[in-house]
C-alpha cells in the first residue's frame, strides 16, 4: 500500500475533527434542548401548583353544553383571568339528565381535583351537583359551592320520581362557602325556587339578581366577584390567592 501523503493525512484528519465537532454539537443541541424543554415543564408545573381549579357543570337539555352554558362559561372565564383552570365536562344524556348518569360523572371529575377547588353548577346541573355532593360526598374539602338559577326538587317545588332534595342543611358541611344566584325573569326555574335553597340551606348567600334570566343574561360578573373573594388557592382553603 503506497504511503499516504502529509497533504492527504491533514485532510483525513481534518475530516475527522469536523465529524467529531459535529457529534458534539449535536450532542450538546439535544443537551440544550432537553434543559429548555425540563424547565419548561418545570415553570408549567409552579404555574399550575398556583392555579385555582374550577369545576363547571352544565345545565339539560339539547345542545344546551354547545348552544347555551358555553356563553356563561365564556363568560366566567374572562372575569376570573388566567389563575383560574376552568373544566366544562359535557354531561351524559343532557336532552334527559339522569341522577344515576350524572352523579357518576361528577364522582369522576371529583376523582381529579384537589383540596381547595370550586364547584360550580348550572341549572338541573346545580340541582345534580349539590344532591350528590350532600348524598354521596367526595373525599376533598372544596373551597365553595356555587349554584346557578338550580331548580328545586323536592316540598314546595318540583317533583321528580329520580331526584328529590331532602335534609340538605344536616348533610353539608356548614364551613363551606356556598352561593345560590338566580334572576328576577328566569322563565325557566322560578324564582322562588331560590328562597327554597335558601331555607334548607341557611348558611348559603344569597343573590337575587334583577332582571336577569335563566342563563344571567350570559354575565357571570357577580359569580366570579365571589369566587375571587374567596381567595382560595388550589389546596389551601381561605389562603390568599396569587
């Protein structure tokens, strides 16, 4: 084999340097990014820790998750800001809400918050969320209950073979924040349903809001007025929030 020249051998090797510069700066590429994307994640999990978890529930009747509460919770979304995570499961059957249906959808949804989380309700939604909650309560304390224009199912106001409200007063943690909130022109659940709650439930405020409809008139101001007061971060009942 013919002897290689100096000129050849500087070539090959300096060939072999660019390959192994190139080896370590790919290397040290992937290093990088594997650092960026780890604090990444690392601010995405303080920023979460800090936020305050908001569980939505919708109210019945076709299209009403697409068509209908999607305007309050839009609504509700612009007036709490971005400390707030807002969840908007679509609900089972909602042309014909069933308590057995719904209520174990709610246990799910209850699965995946924490101490300290919101509780909100829309309408037979309300009416679900707080007959389970004093029925079958979870394993968490929520940082308050929140109920829209809810129907009430029991003496005195509807009747219904599959829910009826009944003893809610004994069942419910008094310490609990909870907000009842129905309009003065709710065509759909009368207003005097509202001074139902409010006798079976006489720790709870109380807002009768003038005016409004079955949906307050898409502006959910005063509901988020409340919730920020509350002041609740994720996990830490009456901890002032961020």
């Amino acid at each position: 084999m013919p002897e290689t020249s100096p000129h050849v051998r500087l070539r090959i090797l300096a060939r072999r340097h660019r390959r192994r510069d190139g080896i370590r700066r790919d290397r040290q590429s992937s290093v990088t990014r594997a650092i960026a994307k780890a604090e990444e994640l690392a601010h995405q999990e303080s920023r979460d820790a800090m936020t305050n978890q908001v569980l939505f529930i919708q109210g019945g009747g076709e299209g009403t998750h697409d068509e209908w509460d999607h305007k309050i919770l839009d609504s509700l979304k612009r007036e709490l800001g971005p400390d707030y995570a807002i969840r908007y499961p679509r609900m089972p059957n909602e042309a014909d809400p069933k308590y057995a249906e719904w209520n174990t959808t709610l246990k799910r949804q209850f699965a995946g918050l924490d101490d300290g989380a919101i509780v909100v309700g829309h309408s037979i939604g309300g009416t679900i969320l707080i007959k389970t909650l004093a029925d079958d309560p979870p394993q968490l304390t929520f940082g308050g209950i929140f109920l829209i224009a809810p129907p009430f199912v029991g003496d005195g106001g509807w009747h219904s073979d599959d829910i009826e409200l009944s003893d809610l007063g004994t069942k419910l943690p008094e310490e609990t924040p909870l907000y009842l909130y129905h309009g003065s022109k709710d065509q759909t659940a009368p207003l005097e349903h509202v001074g139902l709650y409010a006798k079976a439930l006489p720790h709870a405020v109380v807002r009768r809001l003038s005016g409004r409809d079955h949906q307050l008139n898409n502006d959910m101001s005063e509901v988020a007025a409340d919730i920020r007061r509350l002041g609740v971060v994720r996990g830490v009942p009456g901890a002032t929030g961020p």
